[in-house]
C-alpha cells in the first residue's frame, strides 16, 4: 500500500508538471489556508482573516499557482489564528515540510505511546513505520491539515490521565484551536471521575480562548462567529462534495436527499450511542488502549462537520485494536474490521471523484462494536483471574 500511496504521488506530481500548473491542485491546500491567516497576523490584522474579499485577494496573491479555482475561507475560531502566527516567518515550502514531518512524529509518538503497539511488533522502530504508513497520515499530509495534531493531543490526554493530570488537561485544552474535536473528553472524564483533568482542561481551554480573543480582537470574533454560519449553510448542509468527502451519519443521510431535521436528529442519535458507549467503557475499564481507541471512534461518530483527513483519529483506534489482537489474540471479524477502518481514508479521498456511497458511519460503527466486544471480554477475563486468585 506504501508502494501505491508513492506512485499515485509521482502520478501526481507527473501530471501536474512538479505541482506548477494552476490546472491541477497541489499538495498542501489548506496548508496554503494556514499560511496565508499567519501572513495576515503578522503583516496585517487579525480581523482580515475572517473577511472574505481581503483573504481570498490575499490568497492569490501569495500564491499564484494556487492550483484551484474556488477560494478556501477562514473558517478556524481565533485560538487557531494565534496558533499559526509563526508560520508565515518561514516560506511556504519549509513551513509546509516542517509542519508536516512535526505532525507525523508526534502523532507517532502519541499513537504508540498510548497503544503499545511497539511492544506487540518488536520495537518501536517497526511501530513507528506502521503508523506513519497509515492512510489516514498520507491524507492528512497531502491536504498539510491539522488532523494528526489533534489526534496526538487526544492521545496524549488519555496517555496522561492518571500520571500526569495537569498534562492531560492541558492537552485536552489546546483542543480549543478545534473544538468540535474535544466534544465527547467532558462526558468520558465525568465518567471516569477524572475530575482534576476536567478542571484543568477547562482552565486552560478557557484561558486560551480568552486570550487570544483578545489578541485577535472582537471584529475577528464577530466574524468568526458569522463565517461559522455560512460553513454550516454553505458546507454542512449543503456541499455534495464535502458530503462524499464525510464519513458521517448527516452525511450519508444528506446524500440521499433526507431534509435537515431528520438528517440532524438521526446523527445526534448517533451521537448519543457513541458517547454512551464510551463513558461506558472508561468507567468500567481502566485499560488506557481501550479508552483512547472509544474516545477517537466516538468523538468521530459525534461530529457531522467531519471532512475525510480527521480520519486521522480513527488511526489511534486501530493502533490500540491491532495491539489488543497481536497481544491477546484475535476474535471473528476484528481485522476484517480493522482492514476496512484501515482503508476508510484512502476511500472517503477519492470518493469525491468516483461518487460512490458514505460507507463512511457504518465502518466507524463497526470498529466501535469491536471496541465494545473486546473491552467486555478484558472485564470478564479480568473477573475470571480475580476470582481465580481468591478461590479458597
């Protein structure tokens, strides 16, 4: 597969002269996107990054082989725009390459630390290779996203929980630069009685908010809060292309042609049974791997803006599952699941192109139920020796 992600990039690169024609788009888009708001922080205002006309005139002309006809908006809270104000001190290539290879290492480093998949594999070496060829880091790069950060905060949340609070929370805090991504950590802590995490998660997510509204000003406030609107209207409900692009259950729902309403309340349905399911399983099971693989699966299932490239928490799931299965063994249609999780990337990419169904929601469901079955069955197992070790 490694071999195949390679070529279809040479492919690429072939057949849009070295990524110079503006007839085919290049590697890093929403990078381009990062880039461009860090130019405005530092040579020109917060506010400019939320007003559509300034920041599509700034995008062109910062690139003029943008590659793409439609403009890519700001649609980010400030805590993000603070967050990527260093960007712009380095060009755009170096910038792009280092935030890339950053990303990849230390979402390797949270995936192994969390599933302990080096110790299923032989070393950390052959862990880290596995990982970082995971279809779900190719996408993430290709688009120069943010998706591998975030899911290394997760994993580093739940690494940290019970070792190290403060860390966790802070890590869960800086989830505020994507906060839809942070939206099942409160219910999982509460579950679990984590209550110094949830603290300082709170703490540190509201302090970072706060401060960089200030920095960034209430003019880009106000405008984040209205290019919000129009991503629901314009993306959300209403973009087939994002909607092929979404492994979701709106999505899938939206692709059908069912209205708003329905489409809205089957995925806070869903919604509802993933996030039960997950304060199930961190208040009965104190297995780190089983909790982070529940968290990202659920925090997935709960979202409906959910474009294919934060598949990159769905990577964290299956490093936990693979490990779980290498170690303790295999149960019926675990790795045909994991396989299927393990290509959902690869699929909700090119689908925008080939149009085929949002398998998307049924896949995550899949993985959650693998979850679910192996957890109960490390509880039972547990009681089993519990038992055993008290027997008279």
């Amino acid at each position: 597969m490694l071999l195949l992600l390679v070529l279809f990039m040479v492919a690429w690169a072939g057949v849009s002269h070295g990524f110079t024609t503006e007839a085919v788009a290049r590697p890093g888009v929403d990078f381009s996107v990062f880039w461009a708001a860090s130019y405005l922080m530092l040579h020109g205002a917060p506010w400019q990054a939320y007003d559509h006309i300034v920041f599509a005139t700034t995008e062109h002309a910062l690139f003029t082989l943008y590659g793409k006809a439609d403009f890519l908006p700001w649609l980010y809270p400030p805590t993000y725009l603070v967050a990527v104000t260093p960007l712009a001190l380095l060009p755009v290539r170096v910038a792009h390459l280092l935030f890339v290879a950053g990303s990849v290492l230390v979402f390797a480093s949270g995936a192994l630390r969390v599933s302990g998949l080096a110790r299923s594999v032989g070393g950390w070496r052959t862990a880290a290779f596995l990982v970082a060829a995971c279809p779900c880091v190719f996408v993430t790069s290709v688009f120069g996203q943010n998706a591998l950060l975030t899911a290394a905060m997760a994993a580093f949340a739940v690494y940290w929980l019970e070792r190290h609070p403060v860390r966790a929370g802070l890590c869960i805090g800086l989830l505020a630069i994507k906060p839809q991504m942070a939206v099942v950590f409160p219910f999982v802590l509460i579950a679990a009685g984590a209550w110094r995490v949830f603290a300082v998660a709170a703490l540190s997510g509201a302090a970072f908010a706060a401060i960089s509204a200030w920095i960034c000003g209430m003019r880009a406030l106000q405008g984040f809060f209205v290019n919000l609107r129009l991503g629901r209207e314009l993306i959300l409900e209403h973009s087939v292309r994002f909607h092929l692009a979404s492994p979701t259950t709106f999505a899938a729902l939206r692709l059908d042609d069912v209205p708003l309403v329905p489409a809205y309340l089957a995925q806070s349905a869903v919604a509802a049974i993933a996030i039960a399911a997950a304060c199930v399983v961190w208040k009965r099971s104190r297995d780190t791997s089983m909790r982070a693989a529940v968290l990202v699966t659920a925090t997935l299932l709960s979202n409906p803006y959910l474009w294919h490239y934060e598949l990159a928490w769905l990577g964290i799931a299956l490093a936990c599952l693979t490990a779980s299965g290498l170690s303790g063994g295999w149960r019926r249609g675990e790795q045909g699941v994991i396989v299927l999780g393990w290509l959902l990337p690869l699929y909700e990419f090119f689908n925008p192109g080939v149009l085929l169904p949002q398998v998307g929601p049924i896949v995550l469901l899949l993985v959650l139920w693998v979850i679910l079955r192996r957890t109960n069955a490390h509880i039972r197992a547990h009681i089993a020796n519990c038992g055993a070790a008290y027997a008279p």
